[in-house]
C-alpha cells in the first residue's frame, strides 16, 4: 500500500464520500544470473507494466553481492537455487 504521486480515489462508505489515499501496490524483487538476463527482465517488466499514466512504477537494479540460504547455509549461486 502506499500513496506516491497519485491522488487516491473517491469510495462512498455509509452513504459519506471519503478520500482514500492509500492505494495497493505491488513489489517485485527478482535476481538474475548475467547482465544479458538483466536487461530481459527490465525490457519485459516495462513491456507489461507501461500504461503511460501516473503510477506504472519504477524499476531499481543493483549488484548483489553476496546470497545465502538461512537453512542450509548454501552460499553464493547456490543459495538461490
């Protein structure tokens, strides 16, 4: 849930307009192997997300630089299967 730049909306609730602010939102956190894999995955994330209103999102990418399975303790690559 959050409210970014979009206004909310309008809901009748007992009979009384009222303002809802907070609107849902969804989050994605995805890993990927390679560059080549990254720029996919940003391409077809654009591709189904882009409406050109308010509100399509944004799309951070960043290096991990280390992962690690809590259970196993698998690191690395290894951790992500």
């Amino acid at each position: 849930m959050g409210c970014g730049a979009q206004r909310g909306y309008k809901k009748r609730v007992r009979g009384t307009e009222v303002d809802v602010m907070i609107l849902p939102k969804i989050k994605f956190e995805i890993v990927v192997s390679s560059e080549e894999w990254e720029q996919k995955t940003i391409a077809a994330i654009q591709k189904a997300a882009f409406t050109g209103e308010v509100g399509d999102g944004k799309i951070f990418s960043y290096e991990i630089r280390s992962a690690m399975k809590i259970r196993t303790r698998e690191c690395g690559y290894d951790a992500l299967n």
